[in-house]
C-alpha cells in the first residue's frame, strides 16, 4: 500500500518563476519528518502548495493524499479529507471569535444538507454541547486560558499566541497529516517548548506531521525520524535526525558546497 | 401575481420580494401640489395649524433645488409618485383586528415572531398609514405614550403644536420640506420623566405599491432621567419603477435621559431613501443611533445628534451595503453645542460587484463647548476590484482644548484570509460571509438578538453569488 501522502517529482512556479524543481516525499501516519532548508529553499512554497493556496502553480509532478490525487482540489477540500498546515504567519479574522471559526470548521466536516432541497439550510454537526466540551478538552491540554475562546480570531494575538492557536486548530480538526510552517520563527524558546509540547500530545499512529523549519532547535522538542534537505527546490539529503544536529554544527553551506561538487 | 404563493426556494432566493395585491381605502393621484396636500389634511381630519405648515413646507420644497451632492438625483420625477395612500379605514389595535392580507404580510416579514418574543406594543406602517398599534398595558400604566402619529396629532395636539417641526424644520432641506407637505404615518412616542421603558418599542414597515412614497414622520420625546429603546426594521419588495421614502425622525433627550433609536432598512433596490433624523440631546443625555442601510437605488442619511446641554453624549453607529448598482451615501452628524460633550461615530461599509458606499460625516464644534470629544472610525470593506468606497470626513472646531480624533481604513478581503478558512475545511462562500460578518460585528453585536439574525441573513442574502 502507498503512503498516505505522496508527493513525485513536485514542480512549482510562483508568478512564473519556478521555486521547486522536481521534489519527491513520502509520508505514512504515526511518521514524523523534518524538512530543513536555508531561506529560499522553496520551504513555504511547499507547504502552501500542499494546502493548495491559488498563487502557487503546479507545472509538473503529482500529490497523492490517501489514494487520491489533490492537486485539482480547493484548499478546504483537502482539508476536509484530513490535509492540516499551521501558518508561519496566520491571519487574523477581526469580529470573528476563535469558539465560532471553530465551530464553523468543525462543522464543515459533517456532511452537509443539499443546497437543492427545500430544507432551510440548517447545518448539521456536532452538538453545541459536545462542541463546547471538546474545545475545553483541548485548551485545558494546551494549557489555554478558556478567556481565549471569545477572543477574535488571530486579532491582536502575540506571536506565541497564534502558533498556539494553530496547535489548538489541529487538536480540534484532528488531521491525518501536519504541515507545520516554520511554527518555531518568532517564538521565544518557552513558547517553542509549549507549542512543541502541544504537537507531541496530538502525535499517535494517526497522525503524520511535517515540520518544516530553518533551523534544529524545534527539533529538539518534536523528534522527527526522518530529516529532508532542501535546497533550490529540490531534497538533496534524506537521513535519520542525526542529520539535523549535522546541520546544526556545519550550517547550510556545507550542504550547497557538496551539492555544487556531486553535480559537477 | 397569485395569492397561493407558499414558503419555498422561489422565496428564499427573492426573499424580501414578494407582494400581496393592492387593496385601498383611498388612493391619492399621482403627483404634488397644493390639491394634494388639502387632500391628504382633510383625509386625516386634521386641524388648520398643521394644515397651513404642510402648505407653507410645499412652497419651501418647490423653492429648493434638488441637491446636486451625495448621490443622482436627477432621474427622481417627483411627478410620478403617488403621496398619499389609505389602505384601510379603521386603526388597527390587537393583532385579531388587522386585515388578514395585511397579516400575511407581517407573516413573511417575521413580525409576528418579533411580536411574540417580546413585544406586546408595536407600531406597524404599512403604506402610508399605520394599520396595527397596540400597546403593553404596563407602558400605559407607566404613562408612555407609543401610538401612530395620526393618533399622536389627534390625542396630544398641544405636544405636536409645541415639539413638530422644531428639531428638523421645513426649511432644513427639500426632502425635510416635502416630508412636512405630505407626511403620514411614523411614529409617536413619549417617555415620561424617570421611566426606564425596558423591552424596546418596535415598528416595522414597509412599501408596497408601485411608486408609492413613503413619508412617515416620527416624533420622539423622552422627558427628564427616561430611558428607551426604539427598533425600527423594514424590508420592501422589489419593483421596476422608482420609488421615494423620505421620512423625517425628530428626537429629544431631555436632562439625564437616555435614548437608542436602531433601524435596519433594506429597500428594495429602486426606491431612493432620502432621510433626515436627527436628535437633540440636552444636560448629560445619552443619545444612540444604531443604523444599518441594505438595499435601494440610493440612500442618503445622516443620523445626527446635537448635543445642547452639558455632558450630553452621542454615539452612532452605522453599517452600509452596497451592491451592484447600489449607492448608499451614509454618514452622520455629531454637533457640540455645549461644554464637556461627547460623541464616538463607528461606521463600517460594504460594497460589492460595483457598489458604492461612502461616509460622509461632519463633527462641529461651537466656540464654548470646551472639554469637548469626538471620536470618529470609518471602516470600509471592498469584496471585489470593482467596489467602490468614499470617505468626507468634515470637521469644524471653533474651541481650543478639544480632544478630536478621526480613523479611516479601507480594506479588501485578502487572499490571505480566505486561503486561511479554507485551508481548515470551511468554503469559500462560507469564508467570505465569516469575514463580513467578522468585520460588521461590532455594530450587530449592539443589535437585540431577532434583528441581529435578520441583519445576518439580509447579509447573507446580498452575499449570494459573490464567490465565482
């Protein structure tokens, strides 16, 4: 059987110019994998072009997720199939309050009424009380304030805040993939550890996450069995997380310095 | 067009656009002129003061010019509007006696419901007379007076002789003039002195002839230490030919009232909507507008308070929507005529597939009111490239030691925003509706409940096919 998500010689152009250039990646649930790169890598690119964001174009190559080819999906579509990205830099939706996005979001996942029948458009989904039940589950694991709730989604939030934010979202759609966006930049080492720790509780054999970073240091929180390269859109490097802390002590220009030279 | 029509998909995607065929007691023709105006006194039996004035404010409003600010006017023929229609003979006072076609129409329109949460009085203009007035036996016990403003003229006449025409006279402008000339309708309300009327007074109302202007004229008074609430909700069916509202709101706070006037008007789309309202608040009054203009071909409206007295308070609150073909010139007015007053203006407008919606406000200072503070934000939202939003802020200060403040934005939903909803499983449509209703949240949340679902759905409504 194939991996849960599959991605085969990914080719993506941002307003022409393209930023991946044949990239290849598989990952099952219960895996986790770091993709580290130096800045331009095409580290973004990737992650926004999983979530399937309009501005990224796909030229050539393939995304299987769960048996099914996504690249013609729209962004909540691949959500609802189980695809989850944490933003690197999240929106706020002003007037809009985290309990009711939420809400929203879980809903989306239930089947929904036929627009074509007469009925009056009543959403189905959870109950206001299960709802209200799974939300304080899941802040209490965080470790959030339950004020949090009311508060407008995003608007006004510190960095830690919002990444925290992002890890409640995950607990609250349980996907079956994570991208994690460079959820460490920004964050004091504290707020790594929190947020890190949040993602470990959620980790179990039903998930896979991708953590996609700059730098070693979340990787010392959420431990990742596989380690990616990435360098001018494309891995140059896979290994075990000893790769990491290789990378770590030798930085980036090591990597490109053998590159230059295996191509050659 | 069939009496049979029943609740159903037709009605969803025209919600607000049914009708019920025409039934009159009276129907005025079609035109303005002195003929007219003696007809419309004599139907309603009034006395000879209020005749004259209405004869008086004919000549001001021939004497105007029509404006040539704010929207297009010029293709308003004041000839092809009817200015007085009677549909039924008799008052209205419990639900049991009003028309069961008139009913059928409340029915569609909610009111009920509205009647059965919480109400017991509620004023209700349909055409140019109101058909429906009862009121909560305890008001009465209390001394409030909330009847029509035929009824108001007839029982309280020395009220009318002394406050009509004093907050907004005829001479204010033309729509104020014209409105004086051929009223009818609106409504009465008097709270008297240290009565905190709690559940709020509501009216609905609604157009629904062809070319039948709507001039209803309200006169609100709350008397010393009183505190009221009046909500004011209409929707109107959808026609081909233009129609004219031009109501007239005259509001007075007096010492240490409190007063909030809230309306959500949606028009239909070619009705022009040509308001004056405007409230005098005196010595540490609190007056509120709430407003939320959905709907017409054009609206002009620009709620106001003058503050008189020392500490006087004003807050106004606004939200436009314009869609295609749409122009919605809202606005307000915060004038300090006093020391130590205070006004905060929040305006948020929407504009869609080629919409235009814009703030015109104006805040004046007179020389004397030191201490004074005014606090403005206008917030616009453009849903797509061809939306269009104006902003003339207009500040006149004529004392020093004031504190004034004034925010403008201008925002556009971002790819951004949208990409993040979907990308946690919520559509585009469903994303896009979240961000207005985000951003109009601040003024909805001031709403009472039923008027802040029906702001959501009327919304929702304009919203529909907005997401190619």
């Amino acid at each position: 059987m194939s991996a849960t998500l599959v991605i085969k010689d990914l080719h993506v152009s941002v307003e022409g110019k393209e930023i991946l250039r044949g990239l290849n990646l598989e990952i099952n649930k219960g895996e986790t994998h770091a993709i580290m790169g130096p800045n331009g890598s095409g580290k973004s690119t990737l992650a926004n072009t999983l979530m399937g964001h309009p501005t990224y174009e796909v030229t050539e190559g393939e995304i299987w997720f769960k048996g099914q080819t996504i690249i013609e999906l729209s962004p909540d579509e691949r959500s609802r199939l189980g695809l989850f990205l944490a933003f690197q830099y999240p929106s706020a939706i002003p007037g809009v309050s985290v309990a009711s996005f939420l809400r929203t979001a879980v809903n989306a996942r239930y089947p929904q009424p036929d627009p074509a029948s007469n009925g009056n458009g009543q959403l189905k989904g959870m109950s206001m009380r299960e709802f209200r039940r799974l939300l304080k589950e899941k802040m209490e694991m965080l470790k959030m304030d339950p004020s949090f709730a009311r508060r407008y989604l995003n608007d006004g939030f510190s960095g830690g805040e919002k990444k925290r934010m992002e890890v409640l979202q995950m607990a609250m759609l349980r996907p079956e993939i994570a991208i994690l966006d460079e959820t460490d930049s920004g964050l004091d080492i504290d707020a790594v550890r929190v947020v890190s720790e949040g993602v470990n509780q959620l980790a179990g054999p039903d998930l896979g996450v991708l953590v996609i970073t700059h730098y070693q240091r979340i990787l010392n929180y959420i431990k990742p069995e596989h380690v990616h390269i990435l360098v001018n859109g494309k891995i140059v490097m896979s290994g075990g997380p000893e790769l990491a802390l290789e990378l770590e002590e030798k930085g980036y220009d090591w990597i490109k310095e053998a590159q230059v030279g295996s191509s050659k | 067009m069939p009496d049979n029509i029943t609740l159903g998909v037709d009605l969803d995607t025209y919600k607000y656009g049914f009708r019920d065929e025409e039934k009159y007691v009276f129907k005025a023709r079609k035109g303005l002129d002195h003929e007219i105006v003696d007809q419309i006194s004599w139907m309603k039996g009034e006395p000879d003061w209020m005749r004259a004035l209405r004869h008086e404010a004919l000549d001001i409003f021939f004497s105007k010019p029509t404006p040539t600010w704010g929207g297009d006017l010029s293709k308003l023929d004041y000839d092809d509007i009817y200015y007085y229609i009677k549909p039924v003979e008799e008052q209205g006072r419990s639900w049991d006696d009003v028309p069961d076609e008139i009913k059928r129409t409340f029915d569609r329109l909610g009111v009920p419901e509205a009647e059965r949460n919480f109400l017991a009085g509620s004023g209700a203009q349909y055409e140019s007379e109101a058909v429906y007035h009862s009121l909560k036996e305890e008001w009465e016990r209390q001394g409030v007076i909330f009847v029509d403003s035929d009824t108001g003229l007839r029982e309280h006449p020395d009220v009318y002789s002394e406050f009509f025409g004093t907050v907004v006279p005829a001479t204010d402008n033309k729509y104020a003039a014209m409105n004086t000339a051929v009223w009818s309708g609106g409504s009465f309300v008097y709270v008297p002195p240290g009565v905190k009327v709690t559940l709020p007074l509501q009216a609905y109302f609604r157009i629904n002839a062809q070319n039948v202007g709507q001039f209803e004229r309200t006169l609100i008074i709350i008397d010393e230490g009183a505190e009221a609430n009046y909500v004011e909700g209409c929707t109107a069916p959808i026609y081909s030919t233009d129609s004219l509202h031009s109501g007239v709101i005259e509001i007075i706070v007096k010492k240490g009232a409190r007063f909030r006037y809230t309306t959500i008007q949606n028009w239909s789309k070619n009705v022009y909507n040509l308001v004056t309202q405007r409230a005098l608040a005196y010595e540490n009054a609190v007056m509120e507008w709430v407003d939320g203009n959905l709907g017409s071909r054009l609206t002009m409206k620009y709620p106001s308070v003058y503050m008189m007295g020392r500490g006087a308070r004003a807050e106004i609150l606004s939200i436009a929507f314009a869609n295609a073909g749409q122009h919605q010139d809202a606005g307000a007015k915060a004038i300090h005529a006093a020391p130590y007053t205070s006004s905060s203006i929040t305006s948020k407008s929407i504009s869609k597939s080629g919409g235009r919606a814009g703030y015109r406000g104006l805040v004046k200072v007179y020389e004397g009111a030191y201490g004074a503070k005014s606090n403005v934000v206008c917030d616009a939202l453009l849903l797509d490239e061809h939306s269009r939003s104006d902003t003339y802020p207009v500040m006149e200060i004529d004392q020093e030691d004031v504190s004034i403040s004034h925010e403008a934005t201008v925002s556009k939903v971002s790819d951004e925003q949208l990409f993040y909803l979907q990308s946690r499983g919520i559509s585009e449509e469903q994303a896009m509706m979240m961000i207005v209703n985000g951003f109009i949240e601040p003024i909805v949340k001031e709403l009472p409940m039923e008027y802040a679902v029906e702001m959501n759905r009327l919304i929702q409504l304009e919203m529909e096919g907005s997401v190619g």
